[in-house]
C-alpha cells in the first residue's frame, strides 16, 4: 500500500530502492537511488546529490520533479512529468548517466548534461548549458529556449531539434551544434 508521502532529512544519507506515494516525496539528504519513485501528481524533490545504483524511472504525473544538487550513476534516468523538471546543477559530471530521458506534457531546465548514450527530450527545454554524449543520439521533440551560451556535442550521434530553437535575449545566446560524422537536423524555424 502507497505511503502518503516520505521525507528524508538533510545531513544524513538515504539509500531508496522502490517509493510508491499518493503525495510528495522530499529527499533532504544525499540520495543513493536503486529503484523506481512514482507519487499519484505529487511533487519529487532532491535537495541534495543524487547517486544513481539502477535504472531508474520517477513518475510524478503532474507534479513536479527537481534536482536541487548533482546527479550521478553510469544507468538510464527517465522523469515522467507533465509538470516542471528542474536539473539546478550537472548531470553525469562525474560519472556520466547512460541514457536521460524526458516525457512530453511538461517542461524542463537543464544546464550542463553527460551521458554515454542517448538523450531524448519530449518536453518543452529551456536550456543553458553543454550537453555531451559519447556517440549517443541527442533529440528535442517540442520547443528550445536558451538561458545562456549552449553546446551540445555527441561524438557522431545524431542530433535533431523538431521545435523552434529561441533565445531569450536578441543577440546574446550562443548555440554551438557538433555531431561528428552524425546528422545535424532543425525541422523549425530558429531564432524567430
């Protein structure tokens, strides 16, 4: 039977397998995560550094998923939201992820970003960062904004944008773009 919800506090360290919960899941504490989290349109929180020890998907309907701190783990992460996901600080820095995936519906924030495989984002991405793979595919099915100066490299994968690419200030974000031997695809108008 689903918990209400799960609290951890900050300091301490919480090592989660499995969470089902009808309301919010807050980790206060670094997390070692080796299973899947799902709440019932409940925000999941992550105050501070998440370690990933399996693949693991979070699904939070239309609540809201944030990574407050960095994320780690050489395994696929998939967030299911129709609401915000929000990465404040770098994903696979250390310890690149093999995959990140993101559903359609909601939006997401995301800065600096390293997988050894794909990353395929479905949702609205407003951007400000360098997203590398190393040979993985690197996919935007909805709309791009930038924040800041962005890169993405992907060591011969393909990368593709299928919405509009923006800035946020006429003139003052850079996009640089370099697959490789991959393909390099904008389906959009950009910076319109």
């Amino acid at each position: 039977t689903a918990l209400a919800s799960l609290t951890t506090n900050a300091g301490g360290n919480a090592i989660i397998e499995n969470v089902n919960t009808t309301g919010s899941q807050n980790y206060g504490s670094v997390t070692n995560v080796g299973g899947n989290l799902a709440t019932v349109d409940s925000n999941v929180q992550f105050d501070e550094a998440v370690t990933l020890a399996n693949d693991v998907t979070i699904s939070a309907g239309t609540g809201s998923v944030t990574f407050a701190d960095t994320v780690n783990g050489a395994f696929d992460l998939t967030v299911l939201s129709t609401g915000a996901t929000t990465f404040n600080a770098a994903v696979g820095a250390t310890n690149a992820l093999d995959s990140l995936t993101t559903n359609a519906g909601g939006t997401l924030q995301v800065g600096d970003v390293t997988t050894t495989g794909a990353q395929r984002y479905f949702d609205a991405v407003t951007l400000g960062g360098e997203l590398a793979t190393a040979g993985g595919e690197i996919s935007f099915n909805e709309s791009v904004r930038l924040i800041d100066h962005s890169s993405l490299s992907s060591n011969g994968g393909h990368i593709s944008f299928h919405g509009p690419v923006d800035g946020s200030t006429a003139g003052s974000e850079n996009l640089t773009v370099s697959a490789g031997t991959g393909n390099m695809t904008f389906v959009a108008a950009s910076g319109q």
